[in-house]
C-alpha cells in the first residue's frame, strides 16, 4: 500500500468538518484504489494527523492529479490554521502483533 502522513493545525471548532472533508476522496477517479484513512485528533493544540492509504503508488498519485481533489484543496484550507505538511510512502505493516 502507498500514501501519505497529512499534519495540520485546525482552527477552532473546525475539528468536526475537517472531519467531514476528509471522510471520503472527491471524485469516482479519486476513490480508485482507496483503502482508507485514520485521523488522530490531538488532545491538545488543534493538531490533525490524518493517515490516508491507497491500493499503491499509481492509485494514489492519480487521487492527488485529481483535478477534483485540486478543486477541493481550497476547501482543506478553509478549516487550518495554515498549510499541511505530507509525507508521501509506502505502508508496510497494518499490524504489530
């Protein structure tokens, strides 16, 4: 599996629609290949980490051309303090046990 590690900081009371907007990838293209994605909610700060996977690279990388998801990024924006931060990669463990 293939994807990224997304920071941000989330302005007040915006937690629930970031939330929202990161649930499902904007278009049919988008969503080839989507596997999921997990949001660690800091306790304190306003911290988001989100943690998207996709099926591998090819499929990830077309989400992020995605004319879709580049229409949708300004929406992102609205809801943080400033700009993500991602760290694209491959994911090699689901599970430690």
């Amino acid at each position: 599996m293939y994807g990224t590690l997304g920071r941000m900081k989330v302005k007040p009371g915006k937690v629930d629609d970031l939330v929202a907007h990161l649930k499902n990838p904007p278009s049919d293209d988008a969503r080839k290949g989507y596997r999921g994605a997990y949001l660690l909610v800091a306790d304190a700060g306003g911290e988001v980490v989100a943690a998207v996977m996709y099926e591998d690279k090819d499929a990830y990388f077309t989400m992020v051309h995605d004319p879709a998801t580049e229409a949708n990024y300004p929406k992102l924006l609205e809801l943080l303090e400033d700009e993500p931060t991602w760290t694209d990669g491959e994911w090699i463990a689901g599970s430690m046990d």
